[in-house]
C-alpha cells in the first residue's frame, strides 16, 4: 500500500510525451513472437502488464531482448515456434495477457496451465473459452457456483455458470469457425484471430458493435489475410506471419484521457500531449469530450501508419452533460472513470447508457467511482435499464477534497488523483501502487505539468 496526498493544482501547463499504448504493445510481443524475423519495437512501455506478457513469451521459449532505451527486440521463430513451458504460467494481473495468450495456446501440441493474481481469477473466462472450444481446443477452468443475474423488469432470475481462471488449455487441431459475439469485446475478438492463424479454412468474427482494431492491423503489419465486411472480420487460417522489422507504439490515450479531462476543468490550463494513437476505434473519448464542449485539437496527424497517430492540444474548457449511447461505450470503456470526474464538472445532465462492462474490469469501477466521487460531493445514480445499467451524474461545477480509495484498481486511483488536483481542499487516496499497472510514470508527468 502506498498512500498518497492530493493538493488542489492552480493549473496544468507543458508539453508530455506518454509511453506507448498498452493495448498495442501486449499484441506487438505477441505477433512478433509468432512471426518469422527480428522485431524491434520501439516506445514501449514498462508498465507491470506489459512485462507479463513478455515474461509468458520467454517462458514459451522466445528470445526477447530489452535495450537501454524504450526498445526492446523480439527474435520471432514463427507460428510453431512455442515450446512447452516448466510449470504453469502465472499472468499475474493482465486480463489482455491472459485471454490473448489462450488464443495461441489453443493451437499448441502441448498442455498448459495458466494461473492468475487474485483479482484477475475473478474474472470471467467463458466468453472467450467457449469460441476456442468450439474451434478444437481442450479447456478446463475453476467453475463458479450460480450467480443471480436479475432483469430489471422480470421478478425472475436466471441462473449462470461462468469459468474463471486456473485454467488448463491443451490445443487441438483447430478449425476455422464463424462466431457472432454475444458480447463486445476486443480481447475475446483478437483470442479468437489468433486462434484463426493456426486454424484450417477460414474464421469469421462478426461483432455487436465495433470494438478497437488493434489485433487486425497489427495482423496486417505482419502480412496476415484478414479483410473486414461491415461489421464481420475475416481471417484465412495456416498463414505465417512475416515481420516488418520495426514497429513504433504510440502513445495511449487511455492514460492521455486523464491529462486531458485534468485540463479541461482547472481554470487557465492548457496541455500539449505528443505522439498519441488516434485509432479511430479509440476516439470515442475524443468525440465524446467535444460533444462535452472541451476546447481541444488534433494536430500533427500520421494517418498512413498502421496505428494512426498525432498531437493532441487541451485547453480548460466549460463543459456541459451529455448523453452516451451504448454503443459508444465500448469505445471508450477505459475511459468511463475519467469521464465520470468531467462529467461532475460540467454543467447538467451526463448520462452513460449500457455500462455494465465496468462490473467486471480490475474492480467494480461502477462502485469504485460511485463511492469516492460521491464523497467529494458528486451528484450520482446507478439505475438498471433492462439487463444493464446506467450511470446518471448530475453536474456540481466543483467537488471537494476527501479521503479516497483506489480499490485496488488503476484506473479508479488515477481518476481519484485528477478529482482531488481540481477540487477544492486537500484530498488523499488510500493507495497509489497500482498505478503501476498501466502508468507508472503517471505522478511524475503530473508534477511536470503542474
């Protein structure tokens, strides 16, 4: 535990430079592991995630290589270059990590088992364990006893069985399948496209809603045959994949959302943030602080890269409520917990529809937020809408210091530090090392600005 106190910040200028998005850089290992050729991959970052998962690839049997600067280099021995690991595989932490690397495993002659931290053994597995099983993998997890789920219009209650890790995954000889996912969700989607590299024919994904890309254009950055059809992704099984030698990751702007919305509701800020991925299966935090009236502007744009990228300038701003569609939301999950913060600050209404997701992230970030925001002085309201939920938040225009918690979460903590910079009086969060998680540099950027 690592206690922290927040003071309130006059304002926030200067210039940032974030490590590479986190979500670019477990699929940058990843690919580069199964591919043929040496990878440098430049701009990584040295987050506890991300050293997970190149830990699993070197306990898989790859050679993986970190320099003196943000770089580090992957000697890929292609698609059947996995070797059987000594013992289990613990993923610690990282959710991203763990259903990724189910999606190679299924393909594998070999058994493994993966094990997790106590957090992450909480969450659900059967959403993407089930496609695989589907394709030809052999899969036993820890079953959970019936969970309750209750519709909000129905005095009935259907009864659920999910899986969760320990899980054992011996692959098989897989088959190309089409798979309509249930559920929105990027990591279950890039589990499958990587099972589908190893698979006979042809696997078809088609999603509720799009989710971020980051798998398919990193697929194609390595020569992959994958093609989309609206909203339908198309992958030609048994191809090897051939490395482009580099590979720069932009900067996330999951982490950027909280330099921005910090921007936006202290007066006489203005904050310049270089080289930021500006995918557009990411921009929903974007589009949505617009619509919010944040005086921000995109400059420097690289759009004929793989992952799109460029400068993103934030000036403080008066912000008003407004509505987020649930099909926005798997846009900018991530950022649902930052904009809960902006969202107390604007004047009016802010509604976010279909948030349920957040229940099931490294905590409940629905109770998470709800709790510290309502100590600040925060106007909120969780109501059911049909089988998912809805957060309510109704503008106060300033929030005041409190005694927060993190929950053991990184996202709930940085939130939690950016409310407290712009509240009124002394704030402090019970815990500030999970941070680590994601951004370990993210109190020293701050103080940069500040």
């Amino acid at each position: 535990m690592k206690p922290y106190d927040i003071l309130p910040s006059s304002r926030f200028k200067g210039r940032i430079i974030l490590p590479g998005d986190k979500s670019i850089a477990h699929r940058a290992v990843i690919v580069s592991s199964i591919s043929s050729g040496r990878t440098v991959i430049d701009n990584f970052p040295v987050n506890n995630d991300c050293k997970v998962s190149i830990s699993a690839f070197h306990k898989l049997g790859f050679k993986i290589k970190r320099t003196k600067s943000d770089k580090i280099i992957v000697f890929g021995k292609g698609l059947n270059g996995l070797t059987r690991p000594k013992g289990c595989l613990f993923i610690e932490e990282s959710g991203t990590t763990f259903r990724l690397l189910l999606g190679i495993l299924a393909a594998q002659k070999f058994e493994t088992k993966l094990t997790a931290g106590k957090v992450l053994s909480q969450r659900p597995m059967l959403r993407v364990i089930a496609p695989l099983r589907k394709m030809g993998a052999k899969i036993t997890a820890k079953l959970s006893s019936p969970r309750n789920h209750e519709p909000a219009n129905s005095r009935t209650r259907e009864l659920t069985i999910e899986e969760y890790p320990p899980i054992v995954i011996k692959g098989g000889n897989l088959k190309g399948i089409t798979y309509k996912m249930p559920v929105a969700s990027a990591q279950v989607k890039s589990a499958i496209l990587l099972a589908g590299l190893y698979a006979h024919g042809q696997t078809e994904i088609i999603e509720p809603v799009k989710t971020r890309d980051h798998t398919e254009r990193m697929l194609q950055l390595f020569r992959a045959k994958i093609k989309h059809k609206g909203n339908a992704i198309v992958l030609k099984g048994r191809q090897g994949l051939v490395s482009p030698g580099v590979v720069y990751i932009p900067g996330d702007i999951s982490s950027a959302a909280f330099f921005m919305v910090a921007a936006a509701i202290v007066p006489g800020s203005s904050i310049l943030i270089k080289k930021v991925s500006l995918n557009p299966t990411r921009l929903g935090i974007i589009k949505v602080l617009k619509r919010m009236g944040m005086n921000i502007r995109l400059t420097n744009r690289e759009l004929k890269v793989y992952e799109p990228r460029g400068d993103i300038l934030v000036k403080s701003s008066s912000l008003k409520g407004v509505r987020i569609l649930r099909r926005e939301v798997p846009s900018l999950i991530d950022e649902v917990p930052i904009l809960m913060v902006a969202a107390s600050y604007a004047k009016g209404r802010t509604v976010f529809e279909g948030v349920g997701e957040l229940r099931v992230k490294e905590t409940d970030r629905i109770r998470s937020m709800s709790e510290n925001l309502k100590k600040m002085g925060a106007d909120i309201r969780v109501v059911r809408a049909g089988k998912s939920e809805n957060i309510i938040i109704q503008g106060v225009g300033q929030l005041k210091g409190a005694s927060l918690k993190s929950f053991g979460d990184h996202r709930t903590a940085m939130s939690a530090v950016i409310a407290g910079l712009a509240a009124s009086g002394k704030s402090s969060i019970d815990d500030v090392s999970c941070i680590n998680k994601s951004l370990p540099e993210f109190l020293s950027i701050l103080k940069s600005i500040i």
